[in-house]
C-alpha cells in the first residue's frame, strides 16, 4: 500500500469521509451560538464575553502548529491522525457537557462562593471546549492530502464544507425546530449534551471507517526531519515554498476577522439590536425575568439565522468546489467574499428580522467558499510529510485575526453605548460594518494571488 498510487474517492467514500467533520462543526456551532447566552447570565459584559472568546484563537494558535506537526510523526497502530481526533472529541464532548451547568458547579462551592467563580468555570469550559476542537481539526485537515488525490483537493475541501453546513445547521435548527413545531423548550443543557454526543459519535464512526493510507517511507523521513525543526524554521520555510503563499495567508486574515466579527458577536446582536433587549449582564433577577421572553425569542431568531446561514453553506458548498475546478478557486472566492461583505452591510444598516435573516441566507455563500477554497489554493504547495505541520501553521492565520476580533472590537463595541428607554444597550452592529471592510480588503488581496504559479 504505501508504493500505491493515491486513488480517486467516489462521491460515497467522500460524504462517508465528511462525517466526523459533520460532528465537529455541530459542536462548535452550539458553542458559537450558546456561550453568549451562558456568559451574559453569569455577568459577561461585551468585553469580558470577547476576552473568553480568545480561548478559540490562541488554541487554534498554539495548538494545531503542535497537535498538527506531532500528527505528521505519530505512529500508531489506529494511524496518525486518529488519536488526536479522537482524544479532542471526548474532551470537547465533556466540556460541551458541563459548560451549561457552571452556575450549578460554582455553587457547590456554597453561598458565599464568588460571584465570578460561575464564569470563571464556563470560562475554562469553552478554553477547553475550543482546544480540543483545534486539536482535531487540524489532523481531520490533513486527512485529504494523506489520502486523496491532489486533482480532488478542491472537492474534498468542498465536502468538508457541506458537512459543516449540514452539521450546523441540525445544531441551530433543532431547538427552533421542537419549539415552532411541537411547542416543546429544549433545555440549554440538553442542547450542549446533544453537541457533545454528536462530535463524539460522529468522529468515532470517522476513525473506524477511515483507513489511513499507509505512508512512504521517504514521507516518514521527511515528516521527521520536519519534527526536528523549530517552529520559526518551519514558518520560515513555509513562505518559502511560494510568493503566492504569503498572499493566501493575508486573504485568510482579512477574511476571518470578517468572519469572526459575526460568528462572536451575532448571538447578542440579534437579541440586542433586533429584538431591543437592553445590556442586563449586571441587571438584578427581576429585571432579567421582565425581558425572558424577548431574550429568549432572539436566541431562538439567531438560531434559524444560523440554521439559514450554514444551510445555504449546505446547499452550495459542492458546487462551489465543481464551479472552482473549471473557473479557478481564485475567481469563484473573490465573489463569495463580496456577497458576505454585502451581507454584513445590509444587517449593519437594516437591523429589521427579513433582512437579517435574508442576509444570513447570503453569507452562507461565502462561508462555504473560505472552509473550502483558500485551503485548496493551499494544499497545492504542500510538500508530502509535512501535511499537518503545515495546516497548523496556515491556521495562525484563521486563529491570530479572532484575537484582534475578541480583544479590540469587543472593547469598541463595549464602549460604543447608547440609552434605550431609560436603559443601557451596545452598538453591536458596528461588528458587521468592521467586518464588511475586511472581507472587501480579504477579495482585493486575492485578486492578487497567481494561481497559475502553483
């Protein structure tokens, strides 16, 4: 096997290939859309939420590089990847379990127990959470230039980001779903145990039905020459491999501060802006009980914005692999950025529910695109041995722009307050017009990528 030539995967072996994927972004997607909503009861205040959101950006800096270089050299008998994939899915699913009950873990410390103890708790939850969720992604990334072949990069890419879609959208949609349907509240607890089961069993079906292709033994070699090297000789080297590689990697920082400035801040933006409950992070308990209903009606709204959102990511993650195999992944992402910027706009300046939701529907387009096609534009560079290495590094550049995200604009957007009868409330929709501007200066700067070059 390991003198085999790789062989095209048919489209069963590539949605079987997804799964585990599908699992991981359920997760994620329940924590992107929940931990608002946790952290805001416990005392959060814009800032503090954004500063406990930085779990996901220096996780995702710090560990990929590591879990993704030590998975390039791991031998085991289950392969190299898999136990990393699944060690993140029992953590993340044990974090995913207890983040919800954190003021009930803080007060079995007694009644005079701090009251930042609750946060302090969810805090290390969601750190948790987001650490083992890089850790798999990471090794899952590098599962397609270890088995697939390059001329399906593009398409893999593209399957990954149709389980991502499907996944988030069962995540945000279900509770809406019984709620609309059957008139039955699903628990916020109930919620995060059904995003834990997911990303647990959904990986484990992955690693038991995944084989890893056995690797060449000049790929081992190298994989460990790699290992030797310090992490600044391995950066260094890897703006070596191409001019069009530093391009690639500053359209990914444009585009996920762009991202992010959503996925952070939208939760309480709808609930906010589109549904005028006012900043009650230090309201007292009857003032927090005579706004349940809207607060809980906006949570339910960001929910099917989501679901809308990653369903359209759903819907046209493969074409958009397909489109970009015959016009260039360069050209169909420029315009898959642009929709999103023109999204942002329109729910930054019409904060009414069918234009955000409307807007939603259009983002979702440029979602799919930058979970699929900066990745392929990549993968073209890459030297065999080195694949995990490699992704870690290229996720610095999805990781670093989210702290900008969750330090500076959650500071900005704490500040930027306004009086809503007689209460305080934040400007959250000044995170789309921030997050517009990067997307448009993300589609300038691939403009300028030669593909041609690869």
């Amino acid at each position: 096997m390991a003198n085999e030539e790789m062989k095209k995967f048919t489209t069963a072996q590539l949605l079987n290939f997804c799964l585990g994927f599908f699992g991981l972004q359920f997760a994620w997607q329940m924590r992107i859309i929940l931990s608002g909503p946790v952290t805001e009861a416990l005392g959060a205040s814009p800032l503090i939420f954004g500063l406990i959101w930085l779990a996901g950006p220096v996780t995702g800096i710090v560990v990929q590089p590591i879990i993704g270089a030590l998975s390039d050299v791991t031998q085991t008998p289950f392969g190299r990847r898999v136990p990393y994939l699944m060690g993140g899915a029992i953590l993340a699913a044990l974090g995913l379990f207890f983040l919800p009950r954190s003021g009930d873990i803080a007060s079995l410390f007694g009644e005079n127990a701090p009251v930042w103890l609750g946060l302090l708790i969810a805090a290390v939850m969601i750190w948790i959470i987001d650490a083992c969720v890089n850790a798999a992604q990471g090794p899952y990334r590098a599962l397609i230039p270890d088995n697939i072949p390059k001329e399906q990069h593009s398409l893999a890419n593209s399957y990954l980001s149709f389980a991502i879609g499907l996944g988030s959208v069962v995540a945000a949609g279900t509770a809406p779903f019984l709620k609309y349907v059957f008139n039955y509240d699903m628990s916020m607890n109930a919620q995060f145990a059904m995003a834990g089961a997911a990303f647990f069993l959904a990986m484990l079906w992955t690693c038991l039905t995944i084989k890893e292709r056995k690797i060449k033994a000049e790929t081992v070699a190298v994989a460990n020459a790699e290992e030797q090297k310090s992490f600044i000789q391995n950066v260094q080297e890897f703006f070596k491999l191409s001019p069009e590689v530093g391009k690639i990697c500053t359209m990914q920082f444009f585009s996920w501060i762009g991202l992010m400035s959503m996925m952070i801040f939208f939760t309480q933006y709808a609930v906010h802006i589109v549904y005028g409950v006012p900043d009650l992070s230090a309201a007292d308990a009857a003032l927090k009980q005579q706004y349940s209903i809207p607060m809980a009606d906006g949570q339910y709204f960001s929910q099917i914005c989501f679901a809308v959102f990653n369903l359209i990511c759903f819907l046209v993650a493969i074409p958009i692999g397909k489109w970009a195999e015959k016009r260039g992944n360069k050209f169909v992402h420029i315009i898959a950025l642009v929709s999103m910027a023109l999204a942002y706009l329109l729910m930054a300046f019409l904060p009414n529910k069918v234009s955000v939701m409307s807007a939603m529907a259009l983002a979702g387009i440029g979602w799919a695109s930058t979970l699929a096609l900066p990745f392929a534009m990549l993968s073209k560079y890459i030297k065999a041995g080195t694949e995990g290495s490699i992704m870690g590094i290229f996720n610095i550049f999805i990781a670093a722009p989210q702290v900008l995200v969750c330090t500076l604009l959650a500071w900005f957007i704490d500040k930027a307050q306004f009086m809503q009868e007689g209460l305080m409330n934040n400007h959250w929709e000044y995170a789309f017009v921030v997050g517009a501007i990067m997307l448009i200066l993300a589609a300038v700067t691939a403009s300028l990528v030669n593909e041609k070059q690869a």
